[in-house]
C-alpha cells in the first residue's frame, strides 16, 4: 500500500545547552527561530524550533535541550546527517563564515553533489548542500544575504539496522522514488522541492548511542491527518507499531520505529506555527497549549533564561 509523503517535515535533536544552540543556528547559520514551547512529554524542558520566516514544514530543526545528558553517538537506528539546502555557488561563503566561527569544515560531494560537513557545538553532524531549488527564505541575519541563506532542508542520511527494510518502507509506503545507488548509499527522492532527498547508508554501523549530538526522531509531511487510520492500518500491515495520533498543538502527529530501529514521525502540515502567534512575532515568548497553562508558572522557573537572535523578514 503506497500512501504520500513529499518529504521532511522537521528532524528533531537533543543537545545540551538551550542559548548555545539558539546563537548558533540562529546567529551562525541564520535560522529563524520560529518558537520556544517546551517538550510536551517533559515540560520542564525547553522545545526550541528553527526554520525560514514562518518554520514551513521542510525547513523545521527542532531541540530538546537537557542539561547533564550524557553525549550521544551516531550509529545504526538513527539520522547520521542532517542536510540544509543552501543556494549554488554559496559554499564558499559558508566555508569562510564557519571557519571565522571555529567550526572545522570538510568538502564533500555525494552523487555528484557538492556539500560542506561539520559538526555543530553539541557534536551533531550538519551538512550543507548546494542545489538547484525554487525555494527561497525571506529571513536573513546580519552578515548573510539572500543569495547565501539557508532556504530549507535538503535531506538526511538514514543509518538503518537494516538498510534495504528502510529502502523498501520509504518507496512501498511512503512513495519515494529510487534516484540512484553506489557502493555506498542508496538515494531516494520524493515529490516536494526541498527536504526531499534522503539517502540510506547499505553498511549497517554499531548501534547509535541516543544523547547529546544525536537525532532523536525525522518527521515526515503528511496533509491534513485525515487520512491517519490508513496510514496506522499500512504501518500495521508491515509488523511495525504506531502510536495512538498525538496533538502538538502546531502539528498532529503518529510515531513508529522501522525495521531498521529508526524513530519515524508523521506530521500534518497545519495548523503550523502562526497559530498562536503572529509573523512578525514568531519565537519572541515562552507558548503553552490550552492544557500547559495553568502550570505556566511553575514550568517557567525550571527553564532559563533565553536572549533571541536578531534578524529581518525581507
């Protein structure tokens, strides 16, 4: 059974410290940061999310800062790269930005594609993709211009327990297309125009350790949810667990963990993050859902302090 998914909705991280992520994914690498909530599981914990001017599904990074987690290691059952899309003959530019910042750089290409690797302050490893896309950020930050931001997500890397279980989930049920394969990695494309190419390692790695510098979970556009019981019914179909459809108050949401041991989400495009606030205002203050409020209070002395990062929509 082949339901859609055009491709990433956001990928969500763990790391440690809340202000040192906000400075370098909003300062450094010109995020915008699209809204601070809090875990809706452990709301005692921060839920900080980045994307371009209004956090369009496909451009959405999201972190779970935990003070005092121990660090991570990335393996088999996890994301091993999360790719940014960035516009053609920029690399250079990033290159230069980032080592002016001390984050080491390395040049890559991937089926033919040039890309720059590093790893941000927590350890978690990014991935900058230069491609030809009609996707463009209205966003912008002091020292990077339109024709040098980050417009979106280009993809992943899926490190997979058992890489060709993950392959055939992605193109059987999801609808991913098989774009090309080397010795190395299997690539898949879907239908949208970022946040579309995901490319599965076939060696399968030691196990991923979750902490610090690891994803926790890739999510995956779905429209409007209406459609769930199907989805849940195919995931079933395969021998794999769905959860009950979570509410995440910007998004509606049903997880499952793949052959491969991959923490998957399927997330629907609406309501998004203008919901409870307006555009210009987006990330400025601490939101709750309707069920948080009456504790605002008491979960506001367990987070610290946050300074925003400054930028403009064009």
């Amino acid at each position: 059974m082949t339901l859609q998914s055009v491709g990433i909705h956001h990928i969500s991280a763990m790391v440690k410290e809340p202000q040192r992520t906000i400075d370098f994914y909003g300062d450094v690498l010109g995020l915008r940061f699209v809204k601070q909530t809090v875990n809706f599981d452990d709301p005692g914990t921060y839920h900080l999310y980045f994307g371009d001017e209004e956090g369009a599904p496909g451009t959405a990074i999201t972190f779970f800062p935990i003070p005092g987690l121990n660090q991570g290691s990335v393996g088999s059952g996890q994301v091993g790269v999360t790719a940014y899309l960035v516009p053609e003959g920029s690399l250079s530019f990033w290159e230069d930005r980032l080592n002016a910042h001390g984050i080491q750089t390395v040049a890559t290409e991937r089926f033919g594609e040039p890309s720059l690797l590093f790893e941000d302050p927590d350890g978690l490893v990014v991935e900058l993709v230069a491609r030809k896309s009609s996707k463009h950020t209205k966003w912008v930050v002091p020292g990077i211009t339109q024709a040098e931001a980050i417009t979106g997500f280009a993809g992943a890397t899926l490190l997979s327990k058992q890489p060709e279980a993950t392959v055939t989930l992605l193109t059987d049920l999801f609808g991913f297309k098989k774009l090309g394969e080397d010795s190395e990695w299997v690539r898949l494309v879907g239908t949208a125009d970022y946040g579309n190419v995901i490319d599965v390692k076939k060696t399968v790695l030691p196990n991923g350790v979750p902490g610090t510098g690891t994803v926790h979970h890739i999510a995956w556009r779905v429209t409007d949810g209406s459609d769930y019981d199907k989805w849940q019914d195919a995931i079933f179909e395969r021998g794999l667990r769905p959860t009950e459809v979570k509410e995440r108050h910007y998004f509606r949401s049903v997880y499952f963990h793949d052959d491969g041991r991959i923490l998957h989400e399927l997330a629907t495009d609406a309501p998004g993050f203008l919901v409870d606030e307006t555009m210009e205002s987006l990330g400025t203050s601490l939101k709750l859902p309707d069920w948080f409020e009456s504790k605002r209070d008491a979960i506001t002395k367990t987070l610290p302090p946050i300074t925003i990062p400054k930028g403009e929509i064009l």
